[in-house]
C-alpha cells in the first residue's frame, strides 16, 4: 500500500505460469457451489459477493460458481521460477489489510492464464485461504476455494469440472526478495540480488556449497488465482471440483 508521506519502494508482479506437463486429476462430481462452501459447522461467509461482483463483472449468486479446492503455495518450497514463499512471511500479519498474508487471496479475482490486467475480465473470485500442515512432509500449503462462474465461461468451468485442465497458478505483489543462501539476508526490490550467490539473477538456480540459490519472496500480498494449462507449482493442482 501507498501512503501518503511514505517513501514508495518497488514492487514486483510475481506469477507463476511457466511450461509444465500436468498429470490428470479425476473430477470429483458435480454440486452447487453453496454446497460446497456451506456446508454445516464449515460455513463461509459470502455477503460480499454482490459487491465484488459489480467490480469484476460476475454473477452476485453463489449458486452460478463451481468451486475448486487448491494447494496454490507451498510454504518454504520454492517453484519452478525459484521463487519461494517462506512460511514466516505467509504468516505475517499485515496491519494495512488486517489479516495474514495468505489470507490476502481472499476476494481477489480469478482468471484463466493470468489474463488478469483488467479486473473486468475475472472468471469468478476467491472465497476463502487457509494454512494447513501436509502430514506426509510436514510442509505447510495455503489451500484456496477459488470460484469459477459458470455464466461467464462455461467452458472454462466445464474444463475445470471434468479435470481437463486441473492446474492453477498464483499472481502476487512482492514488495523485495531476498538471496536464499543461509546467512547471506542480500535483499532487492527488482529481483536483482547484488550477492556472489545471486550475482544479480545469474547465479538463481545455482548450487552452491549443496544450497540451491532461488529468491525468498517478502511483503507479498497476493492478487490473483488463474486456472492454467501449465504451472510453476507442482503441487498446484486442485483436490476437488464441484
């Protein structure tokens, strides 16, 4: 956030779309989107779909959604653009929004292949982020409810239903990122770390003394989710769609 008197830093628009072969995911059947995200002692609050609807030109009624639930960040891991979302950062909290990092996915609209400069041209919007710990790696993942609206892109919704097209990729605000090699805390607000491990962005996918050299991302607020063909997040693929 700009304010007023405050000296303004640099901000990268980080996304993820990168070529990747995806392996199929089974769809899980088909359900109202109120179905899905209301379910009891589980309900979410969607009062606010009316007014973001008017400002991304989707439907105000929960019923037109299809829903898919998404690993969209991997704490600690970083993708195959060797960008890497630390868990210390997707927990902080941030005063100007008031709520954690990874909630910040929350009401940003979705896309398809990060067609996301104008706001009008949303397939449907985020309904909820949380944080929670893989049992199997003990890695934490940020899993978003990300609405596809049906009456804007039944084809889009169709593909993401019949797990045709299953891959989902973030876009994020970063404010500066840092070198990831232990002890090193070089940081930059253009991607270009002045360190003998970074040397700029030459040295990013390196390895250095074992360490593999890859950008730690800080101040993130997270703007978009897109439905892709292809992702840089391996894990970016939706458990379910209804």
């Amino acid at each position: 956030m700009i304010r007023t008197g405050a000296t303004f830093e640099a901000i990268r628009t980080l996304e993820g779309y990168k070529s990747f072969k995806m392996e199929r995911t089974a769809s899980s059947g088909l359900r109202l989107a109120s179905d899905a995200i209301q379910t009891p002692g589980n309900s979410i609050d969607v009062s606010w779909l009316p007014l973001c609807a008017e400002q991304y030109i989707i439907s105000p009624d929960i019923n037109d959604y299809i829903i898919s639930d998404v690993p969209i960040v991997h704490a600690d891991v970083p993708n195959r653009n060797l960008d890497e979302f630390p868990f210390e950062e997707l927990t902080r909290f941030d005063p100007s929004v008031g709520r954690p990092v990874y909630q910040t996915f929350i009401g940003k609209p979705t896309h398809k292949d990060h067609d996301n400069k104008d706001p009008r041209k949303a397939k449907g919007v985020i309904f909820d982020a949380r944080l929670e710990k893989d049992a199997a790696t003990g890695l934490y993942a940020v899993r978003i409810l990300a609405g596809y609206d049906r009456t804007k892109d039944p084809q889009l919704t169709d593909q993401i239903l019949d797990g045709s097209r299953p891959g989902h990729s973030m876009g994020a605000l970063v404010g500066y990122t840092m070198c990831s090699f232990p002890g090193c805390g070089v940081t930059s607000s253009t991607g270009s770390i002045p360190c003998k491990h970074m040397q700029g962005v030459a040295g990013k996918g390196q390895i250095v003394q074992g360490q593999l050299i890859n950008e730690r991302c800080y101040n993130v607020t997270f703007i978009e989710n897109s439905s892709v063909d292809d992702r840089a997040n391996w894990g970016a693929a939706q458990v379910w769609a209804r």
